[in-house]
C-alpha cells in the first residue's frame, strides 16, 4: 500500500489462485479523502481502522473504512498503472481502477416505521438505490 497527495492509495487482489485455479486479478483503488466541506483538511485513516470492500464485483461498490462510508466508479485507464511496494518491488499491473469518494449515511424512514439507511454523496445530496451494502439485483 502506498500513499497519495489526494488521498489514500489501497489494492486488493480479488479471484486468488487457489480459489479459481486462475491468475489473480489487481484492482487499484483510488480513494477522495476530502469530503468536500468547507475548512476541512484532509483525513487520516489507517488500515488498523478496519476495512471493508462489498460488491466488487458490482459497477458501483462500496468501501467502508473504519466509521467512513465509500462509493467506488470504475474507470478504464490509458494505458497501464504499475504498482510497487514499499521496497520498489513490483507487485502488479492495471488497466482499470476503482474510484471511490466519501457519501455520508441519512437515514430514511420507510413505511414500517422502521429506519434504513441509505448513502448520498456529500455535498451532492443525491442518493443510492437500496441499502448499504446490499448487492444489486
């Protein structure tokens, strides 16, 4: 994992060999750390604070990173992004990456009475279909 000036840099290998029996696939994930407020500094994060990747399979997955909700867009790159480690080893190659930027948590009322929570963008005040974290059907 290596660090970014916009943000954090994070890569998660997903199909492991012993699972498919084929090569792994690297994603690259590019998260925006600025939640788009006025007078707000960048945030620090940590891999300590506990990371969870849904439905990266999905055209629209969520990272969830400590108390920090995440919705990723993939993006097709020009060309290929080399990734190194912290000894400048190469770890992998990608042709696509996984943009992910900060969507805050409203909680919506539904007709039960019972509350569901839903994610909009910050700052955008548009939302997302479903649940958080619930695959699309």
């Amino acid at each position: 994992m290596s660090s970014r000036a916009d943000g954090a840099h994070e890569e998660q290998r997903s199909g492991a060999c012993g699972e498919t029996g084929g090569p792994s696939e690297l994603v690259v994930v590019d998260v925006v750390m600025s939640d788009g407020s006025s007078g707000s500094g960048p945030k620090t994060l940590s891999v300590g604070d506990g990371v969870k990747l849904v439905g990266l399979d999905t055209p629209t997955p969520f990272l969830e990173w400590g108390r920090q909700v995440y919705r990723g867009r993939w993006e097709e790159m020009v060309g290929t992004e080399l990734v190194f480690d912290g000894s400048a080893e190469l770890v992998g190659q990608s042709r696509r990456r996984l943009v992910m930027e900060r969507v805050r948590l409203v909680r919506r009322r539904s007709g039960g009475g019972q509350g569901e929570e839903e994610a909009a963008g910050v700052g955008e005040g548009e939302g997302v279909e479903g649940p958080v974290g619930a695959a699309p059907g």
